[in-house]
C-alpha cells in the first residue's frame, strides 16, 4: 500500500471509529485517495445488492481497515458535482443528525467553493470535518498546475486547522494519523469542551494517488498488500477510537429532562448522548437564578437545543413564549403563533414592557423581535438573561444581556399554572385575537398566498415531518403564522441567514431525518433560493435520495425587498432588488428528471405534499400582491390585538424596575 492510500485508509476508518456515518465528496484527482478509502468503506457496509440509500447505522464490517477489525457502523457517501452543493448537503445532514459530517474535495478553487458551507457551519454550530486534498510542499508555489494557498482558507470561520504531515511509509504514522482523526471528531463535534463546528484539515497527498499496480484490481485500498507497511496499521483492537474524550461533568440532578417536552428529534446530540436535558450539557458552572416576576417572556432564537426546561420554566411563571420555528421550541400552553403581529402592533409593546427576558438559542428575525429585546420603546429590560448557545457561544445581538447563563432556575413564590397571570392573559388574548383576524384575512383571499401556504403547511405535515425553511420570506411567513405545534422539526440555515445552498441542505436534513427513522419531508424556498442551489437537484444515479418535496413559492423574485425600504425607490427598484428572472422551474426540475407539479389552490396542498421521492412543487404568487397582503395582514391584526387587551387593564408596572 502506498503512503498515500495508507493515509486515507486509516483516517478513514479511525473517523468511523469515532461516529462518522456520512461523507460527502467532489470528485477530483488530488483527493482520490479518500475518494476511493470512502467510497471503499461505504460499499463494504452494504449488504450486496442493497441501494446506496440505507440507513447508515449498523452494517457489516468494512474490509478497509487495513489488518482487519471487527464488524463496525456503516458509512454513507453522496457525491456532488458542485463543491458549494455538496458543502451544503453536509451541513444539512450533519445540522439534522447532530452528528459531524466528513467534507472531501480536491485541491484548487474546489476548496474555496466549501466557504460558505462553512461560514454557515460556524455560526449555527453544525459540525463539519472538511478535508481539502492539496499538493505537497516541494509543489507549492511553483506554478504547479491547480495549486492555490489552502492553508487557514476558512480563517476564523473554522474550530481548528490543521495541516497535516505528507504521508510517508515510517513508524509511528498510523498513530499520528489516528490521533489526528481523533482531534478533528472532537474538535468538530464539541466533545473536546468546546462549542461544535466546522474543522478543517489540509491534506498533502504525493503521487501514486490510487492502489499500487497489482493490488486491487476494483481500486479498493486493499487488505493483502498492508502487510507491506512498516508497522500494523490496525486501531485499537476493541474498535474503538484511538482517543476518546471524557464526558461532561455530571448533570445537576435540579435538571431532571423534560418529560412534558421531549426533543424535536431522538437523534444523537454532539457531545452527549442524550437530547433532552438540561439546556447545556456542556456546563458544570452554576445555574442562574432568576427571581420570580409577573411581567417576564421568553424567547426563543434559531437553534438546536433541548427547549423543555425552558418551557417548563415559562409555565410555572407564567410567561408567555415568542418562539421562532426553528427553535423547535413552538409549542405547549404558553407559545403564542401572532406574537410578531403583537410586536408591530401601535402601542401594544409599549403596553406590554417585560421587567425580566429570558432568550435562548439566536434570535433576529423580525424587528419586532429586536425592538423588544433592545426595549423601545421605553428603557431597557431590567433583566436579560441570555442562555448560551454552547461554550463561548452566545446571542445578544441587542446587547442587553445583564446576565448569561447556560442554565437557568427560577427563584422565590412563583404562581404555578394553576394561578391565571392577568400579564400571560393578555399577552395570550392579545394573540388569539391577531391570529383570528389573520386568519380572516387569509381564508378570504382567492389566490392561494405565501402567508396562507406557509400557515396551512406548518398544519398540514403529520407528525414525525421534518420542515426545511429557507431564508427571506417562507421563514418569516412561518414565523406570523405558524400555529403552535409539536411532532414537526423545522430547520432553517439562520446563522449567516444565506439563499445559498437551500436545496443541498434540504436534500442532507432529509437524508439524515429519513436514516434516523423519520418521516417524511418538505423544503420551503423562494425562487431565487432554489434557483441558487438549482446544481443541487442534480444527483447521480447512485446517490442516496430522500422523500422530500421542494415547494418553490415562485414570486419571480426577492419578495423580501417589497417590504422593506428599497421598495420606496420604484425606478431602480425591480431591477436591482426584484431581481425578475423569468425562469421555467418545471423545465429546471425536468432537466434534473424530478417529477414536478402546480398547485394552485390551497385545498390541494395535501393531495400536493402526497407523493413519494424527491420531487418539486411550484406555487406562483405575486411580489406586489404579496406586499399588499402582508400590509393588510399587519393592519388586521394590529387591530385586532389592541382592541382585544384594551378593556381588561393589566396590572400596574411597579415604580422600581421590578428586580
Ligand atoms: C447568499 C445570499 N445572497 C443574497 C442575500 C440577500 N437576500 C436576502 S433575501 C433575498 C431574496 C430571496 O428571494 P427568494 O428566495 O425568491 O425569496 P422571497 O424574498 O421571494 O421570499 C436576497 C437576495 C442572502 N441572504 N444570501
Ligand atoms: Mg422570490
């Protein structure tokens, strides 16, 4: 075996040993090595004959290891054309499986196209091991053909760098290259202590680049032809990992999980092995405590985190929850589905100041949202308390924040849920009446609207469905109109808020939704955010494929601008905002030979979402319909919530600030 082979062989198999089950690879020559170690192992985990899209849990043992093992987990592969597709099919099935995702592509502009994958990554804390295949040193430099400076290419967006060392035939590599193996897995998946993320690792690779002559003829990395290697390749003879992180400090037993609120999902979470528990595992620091306060709400950002203590916390003091649908934290008594109509409502927020918030996971996507955590009008929140996200990772994006914390206990006489709150009743009359009269709205419109389709989706997906929320307008849309649910887990890329790579990620949420045994799927994206990421429908014979339905909500354009300020300047506006594009998605979807349907009429949406397979659904709407609607909407409810608090009073703020 050469040295080359040899490296990508044990990287391989010791990345398994740590829990990888999925790897996504563009194709190049540099890279071939792990190209063909992936690929090797991926087949040997196969029952003869089975499609490449099982489940990558448990499987029969790989023949690549070099030396032999025992029978290990199956490992999938998927292959992209595109490196910015296939660098967002991971972060889609490393953000649904919590699980770290192995990234492979040659040397050159390949890498570069990982980027944005990658920035996304950092931000909401998916892990990614990204391996970017390079030319040794003694060709750097050189005018070597497709060698460009790949060392730290993703600067600070990445946990750790690594480059490691050019494989050579010697003792001591197989331990070197375990244990570098081992450093990306924890660095990447948070079990070294730090918050999860992406890692890279740059890898030289002298030629020969594929199996020695006379080894394998398949081009498997081979089994026979190891002996040759100056020392066993093997890992550890029990199979497991060459360095194994100790687990975090036990659990404060005042952090029981929450029974009422399992967790969206029953995946693996990284780092622990549980997902329902405390807020952060991760933390041996003290709880905070927050002092009981009738006027307190909890927020809940973008973010993947055990929400039920959370929510328990909400009910015993009676606050009501603005959650976002990503936070997956929409449901039970006190979630409200109107909460951002109650914000933009003309007095409402200026009645309704909150003396304690409580936020978690990243919030940001509505003003209102802001405005209340900034507190305008009127002064600032007494107490912010902001529950971090993971090690040294928090939100305040109003910086507010008196306090942050990655637990939290509630202290002093509390009411319980059994005592009706005057503060949570309004907050929840208020919210019954915006939500009844956007209804109104919506229900009397004929043509079939984003706010309804979004509202009507979030209702019409069974339990056990994964929901992918694209950026720009289907997130917000949810997010107005969203009635309070449990059994459906929403996802959305809300850490650099990108239209990039929404198909990708969809398709790798879906896959890895599907393996762990979930149901079935639905990404909801504008056009230009499926027209971005269109590569991302064009998948080899062989690839795994998911059930999921790409509704494209087609407004022939950014809709999102309608609403905003750039919609004042009508003579520039439709170009260099609008962004019209004219394109034919059914020919896009016939080009990638997806079945493609209409629906037109809301009553038909299930009979839309029924088939089976990956597939998509177009839904043409109007930017300037939309914009109007949505002013309609916003008007509605305003009035609906103002009128609806005006005449029970609530009670009197006190003088002090409430703390
Ligand atoms: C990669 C990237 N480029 C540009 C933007 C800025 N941007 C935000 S929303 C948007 C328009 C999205 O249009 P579409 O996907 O059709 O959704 P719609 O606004 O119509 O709902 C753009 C260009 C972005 N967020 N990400
Ligand atoms: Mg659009």
């Amino acid at each position: 075996m050469n040295p080359s082979m040899a490296f990508a062989t044990v990287f391989t198999d010791e990345l398994v040993r740590c829990g990888l089950r999925e790897a996504v690879l563009a194709p190049g020559s540099r890279s071939a090595p792990l190209a063909l170690a992936l690929h090797d192992r991926a087949e040997a985990g196969r029952p003869r004959g089975s499609a490449p899209r099982g489940d990558p849990g448990a499987g029969p043992a790989s023949r690549g290891d070099p030396g032999g093992r025992p029978p290990g987990p199956a490992l999938r592969l998927h292959v992209r054309i595109d490196e910015r597709s296939a660098a967002f099919l991971a972060l889609g099935l490393a953000k649904a499986s919590r699980r770290p995702v192995a990234l492979v592509c040659t040397s050159g502009t390949a890498a570069a196209h990982f980027h944005p994958a990658v920035i996304e990554a950092d931000e909401s804390g998916v892990p990614l091991v990204v391996l970017t295949a390079d030319r040794p040193p003694e060709l750097r430099g050189t005018g070597a053909n497709q060698t460009i400076d790949q060392l730290k290419l993703y600067g600070a967006a990445v946990r750790w760098f690594c480059e490691a060392g050019v494989p050579e035939a010697r003792p001591g590599m197989a331990g070197y290259w375990r244990s570098l193996a081992c450093h990306a897995w924890a660095m990447a998946s948070g079990e070294a202590g730090g918050y999860p993320g992406p890692v890279h690792v740059n890898v030289p690779l002298r030629d020969p680049l594929v199996p020695d002559v006379g080894g394998d003829a398949d081009g498997r990395a081979g089994d026979a032809d190891a002996a040759a290697w100056p020392e066993p390749l093997v890992g550890r003879s029990d199979g497991s990992p060459w360095t194994s992180f100790a687990p975090p400090a036990a659990i404060s037993p005042a952090a029981p999980p929450s029974r009422r609120y399992p967790a969206a999902s029953t995946e693996h979470r990284c780092g622990s092995s549980s997902t329902d528990g405390p807020l952060m595992r991760w933390s041996g620091l003290e709880p905070a405590r927050v002092e009981w306060t009738e006027r307190g709400v909890v927020v809940c950002g973008d973010g993947d985190y055990a929400c039920g203590p959370l929510l328990e916390l909400a009910e015993a003091a009676g606050w009501p929850v603005l959650a976002e649908p990503s936070s997956n934290a929409r449901r039970g008594p006190n979630a409200l589905s109107a909460y951002g109509y109650l914000l933009d409502a003309p007095g409402f927020a200026a009645e309704h100041r909150p003396d304690v918030i409580v936020s978690a996971g990243r919030p940001g996507l509505s003003r209102g949202q802001l405005a209340l955590l900034r507190g305008t009008p009127g002064p600032v929140p007494a107490r912010h308390v902001v529950l971090a996200q993971g090690p040294g990772r928090w939100s305040d994006p109003a910086r507010t924040a008196t306090c942050v914390a990655a637990d939290l206990r509630l202290a002093g006489p509390t009411p319980g849920p059994e005592i009706p709150s005057a503060w949570l009743a309004s907050w929840k009359q208020a919210d019954a009446a915006a939500r009844h009269a956007a209804d109104a709205v919506l229900d009397s419109a004929s043509a079939l609207s984003e706010p309804r389709l979004a509202r009507d989706l979030a209702a019409a997906l069974p339990d056990g469905a994964l929901l992918w929320a694209a950026s720009s307008l289907p997130v917000r849309d949810l997010d107005l109109h969203m009635a309070p649910r449990a059994g459906v887990r929403v996802l959305a890329s809300r850490g650099a808020s990108g239209i990039d790579g929404l198909v990708s990620s969809a398709i790798g949420a879906a896959l890895a939704h599907q393996a762990a045994g979930g149901g079935p799927a639905v990404g909801i994206l504008g056009d230009l955010a499926f027209l971005h990421d269109s590569p991302g429908l064009l998948l080899g014979p062989d690839e795994p494929r998911p059930d999921l339905c790409l509704l494209v909500v087609n407004n022939d354009g950014g809709g999102i601008f309608s609403d905003l300020e750039q919609a004042a300047f009508p003579g520039p506006f439709e170009r260099v905002f609008g962004t019209p594009h004219g394109a034919d998605i059914s020919r896009l979807a016939g080009a990638a030979r997806l079945p493609y349907a209409r629906l037109e009429r809301a009553e038909d949406l299930p009979q839309a979402l029924a088939g089976r397979g990956l597939r998509v659904v177009e839904v043409r709407t109007e930017r300037a319909a939309g914009a109007g609607l949505r002013a309609e909407l916003r008007a509605a409810a305003a009035v609906a919530a103002v009128a609806a608090v005006a005449a029970p009073s609530l009670p009197a703020r006190p003088a002090s600030d409430g703390t």
